[in-house]
C-alpha cells in the first residue's frame, strides 16, 4: 500500500481561476465564517495598541463667557457686574508607570466698564490675567511603579493569544466540516458513475432479452423482469444525481460562488491508492488544549488585576504656578509664564479607599468559579482528546480491513455476474439470478467507494490532532485530487 508523507510546504491561498486554484484556499479565503474570524483575530490584535494609546500626549482647551454679579468681598455693598472671557490650553500625558503631566496656560480678559468709577479707581477696566501651571502626579496605590497597567497590558496580550487560538480552533473545525462535505461529493460523484454503468448493462442485458424473447428462447416474463431492472438502475442513477447536486450546493455556500462537476474528482476504487499520513499527532499541543490553557493564563492574570483593587487609590501631586495682572496681554504674559516672580507652590496627598470592598469581592469571586470551571474544560479536553484519538486509531484499522475486504468482494462480485451471465444464456440459470448478481455488484462497488470516502475523513482527522490540517489537506489537492 502506497503511502503519501506529509510535507510541510507553503502553498499560497490565492484565488486566481476557478479550476486552477486550491478549493481549501478558496475556502479558506472566501468563506464568510472563516472572514469574520479573521477579521476578529485583527480586532484582538488591536487591544494593546488601544490601551498603549490611552498613554499618549492630548491637547486640552476651553473657552468661555461669563457674566457675574457674584460678592468679591464684604466691603462691598452690592455685588459688581463683571463680565470677562476665560480660555485655556495645556498638555497632558499619563504614563505607564503611575505618572501624570501637564502644563496649562490660562488667559482670562474682565470687562468692568459697568463699575462705579469710585469703586475701579486707577485699576484698569479691561485688565488681562495670564497664569501658567505644571503639575505632576504620582500613583503611589494600585498603580504605583505601573504595576496595575503592566497587569492590564499581560491581560491585553494573554487575550489576543487565547482569542486567536480560539478562533484558529473554530477555522480548523469548519475546515473539517468543509473537507468531510467534499469527500461526500467525491463520494457522490463516484456513485453516479457507478449507478451508470450499472444502468448501461442492465440496457444492455434488455436488448439482449427482448431478442431472445422475439426469437422464441426465453419467455416474456425474462422481458419484463429485465424492464423491471433497468427501471430501478435509472431510478437509483437519478437519485445519486440528486445528491450529487444537493452536495455540489452545499460546497458552493461555503465558498460563495457555483462549483460545478468538473471541479470533483471521483474516487479509483483501488486500495493501493490509499491516501495515509505518518504526521505524528500532538495531543498536548493541540488547539484546542492550548486554547483552554491560554484562557487559564488569562484568568489567572485577571484575578492577580483583581488584587490590585484591594490596595487604595493614593496620589501624591505637585503643582508649579505663575500669573500676572496687567493691562496688556503682551505684559500679562511676558511677566506671567513659568519663572515669573509671581509663583505658586502646592504639594498634596490624597486617599480614596472604598468601604468593605464589596465590588473587588464579587470579581474575585467570579475569576475564581471562571478559574474552576476554565480548570475542569481543560481536564476534560485533554481525557476527551486522548480518548477520540484512541478510537480514531481503532476506527482507522477497521477501516483499512473493510477497504480490503471490499475489494475483494468486488472481484469475487465480477466473477459471480460474469459466471451467471454465461449460465443463463446457457439456459442453467434464471434471470432472477442475474439480477441479483448485478445488484451485489453494484452494492459492492458503492460500499467500497464509502469505505474510501471514510478513509480520507478520518485521515484528515488524524492531521486534525496534528494541528496542520490546512497544510496537509491543501498538499493532498495540490499533488494527488488534481492529478
């Protein structure tokens, strides 16, 4: 029995004729299942980048109007109406680890035209007030040195990791499925050639019986028993077309486009064709096992972000500030920016700690059942792997012997159809034999033509474990299905 070893090779996906190209790699690329994990996989790829980017320097502004009649102070009998416009813009940045900065330029411009002018005196009515200040602040809590961030990052990337292994898991899963529906094609397809050669000797062997009818050798019954055989052969022909098209139809959903005949191979029925790969499999590493255990890396990750929660929110700021009131915008700034002799220094501590922690409680909790059962899926997926694996073996082994025993049957059926043919038309065999003969044939070849069709699926299953389906079963089209 011939062997086909795996080799790994790159084989582009690319579709650029209908007959010419890979159908795995127009599934592959054409298949709306397969496009929206992709495009899924590229979103989870973007999760670092976004938190990274809540990081970045951003331009602050504001401008306003304001009219008051607010007391400036208890010497005043009324409040003064003022009227003054108040814009600012500044810089800041957050850094990863637990530092914030900013720097703020704030120009305010008071209107007080409507003062009594006892009460202005030689101040002036439309004075500037131009002030700069650069804070800095420091997380000392949950976030101190960037820890809490570095956490949020590992989770950013621990989640991209498990949701393309996710993803990978759903692709090779439908590719399988895609596979299993193309062999069954290849499988229908062999059935109407089947059916119609069955159907062109059961012609055959009706002319033949209607002229020995016609010259008095054999009875009209061998006429009608042998129009009766031919019926059925044309019906089980029509009905293997029927679901060779029904499968054609379901191939051309999964790649949105009409496959036609031409493009399905049908099985030779020959054991030495046998298509076998010697990939060995990796239960350990298989997708679905590091999938589960990248969630479990995930989740542990998360439940050490949720300890951080427990520590309180502390920030330890400092601020710089100088200003200038003048009556000129040129002199307000000139004398109000950074290292002008109006300053202003602040230092301050503040703690936030919430009560009981109730909400740092519940999501421990939930990390750790998620923990559990994330635990208990991947014990379960390992014994459950193994034992597929296990009965895909045996499975294999069966299969083989029926492939062989098929064969033999086949010859044996040829022999037997040939044998009675020859005693009925020496008169030593009835035609019901023949038929019987003829129906074991062609009951046989169809057994054989499922026990290959089995075969090749669960070979593609083996590869499955080997986590190399796409490379494999595109190497098989490429070398063997379209030769």
């Amino acid at each position: 029995m011939s062997k086909v070893y795996f080799l790994v090779i790159i084989y582009s996906c690319s579709v650029t004729s209908v007959y010419s190209a890979s159908l795995i790699g127009e599934f592959l690329k054409e298949n709306s299942s397969i496009k929206e994990n992709f495009y899924s996989s590229k979103i989870a790829e973007l999760e670092q980048a976004a938190l990274s980017a809540t990081k970045s320097w951003s331009i602050d502004g504001s401008l306003s109007e304001n009219s008051s009649r607010l007391e400036t102070s208890t010497s005043n009998t009324s409040p003064l109406e003022t009227d003054y416009t108040y814009s600012s813009l500044g810089v800041s940045k957050s850094f990863g680890f637990g530092t914030s900065l900013s720097l703020t330029n704030a120009l305010t411009k008071y209107n007080r035209s409507k003062w009594p002018a006892a009460t202005i005196g030689t101040l002036p009515k439309k004075p500037y007030v131009f002030s700069q200040t650069l804070s800095v602040s420091q997380d000392l809590g949950k976030n101190f040195f960037g820890r809490e961030f570095n956490k949020q990052m590992e989770m950013a990337r621990l989640s991209e990791t498990y949701n393309k292994s996710a993803l990978d898991l759903v692709d090779q899963k439908a590719l399988l499925t895609f596979y299993s529906a193309y062999v069954s094609a290849r499988l229908n397809k062999t059935i109407i050639n089947l059916q119609q050669m069955a159907y062109q000797r059961s012609k055959r062997r009706q002319k033949d019986v209607q002229r020995k009818v016609n010259d008095g050798l054999k009875e009209k019954v061998d006429l009608y028993q042998s129009q009766i055989s031919q019926q059925f052969q044309l019906e089980s022909y029509e009905e293997a077309r029927k679901d060779f098209y029904s499968s054609l139809g379901t191939l051309s959903e999964s790649v949105n486009r009409s496959i036609t005949d031409s493009e399905i191979k049908e099985f030779v029925l020959d054991s030495n064709n046998l298509l076998e790969s010697s990939v060995a499999a990796k239960l350990d590493q298989h997708i679905e096992i590091k999938s589960l255990e990248q969630k479990l890396s995930y989740l542990n990750e998360k439940e050490n972000e949720v300890r951080l929660d427990y520590w309180p929110t502390v920030s330890l700021a400092t601020s710089y500030q100088t200003n200038d009131y003048d009556k000129s915008f040129s002199d307000s700034f000139n004398t109000g920016k950074l290292g002008g002799k109006n300053r202003e220094w602040s230092v301050g501590l503040t703690v936030s700690y919430p009560l009981g922690n109730e909400s740092a409680n519940v999501q421990k909790s939930e990390v750790v059942l998620e923990k559990q059962q994330a635990g208990s899926n991947l014990g379960k997926a390992k014994k459950s792997i193994k034992i597929a694996f296990e009965s895909l073996k045996l499975e294999l082994g069966q299969v083989r012997k029926n492939v062989k025993s098929a064969e033999t049957r086949r010859f044996l059926s040829k022999k037997a159809l040939s044998e009675t043919n020859r005693l009925y038309n020496l008169g030593r065999a009835d035609l019901d034999r023949v038929i019987r003969a003829e129906e074991d044939l062609i009951s046989t070849e169809k057994s054989f033509a499922a026990h290959l069709a089995k075969w090749e699926i669960l070979q593609a299953k083996k590869v499955y474990y080997s986590n190399n389906l796409v490379e494999f079963l595109m190497y098989w089209e490429k070398t063997i299905w379209k030769n």
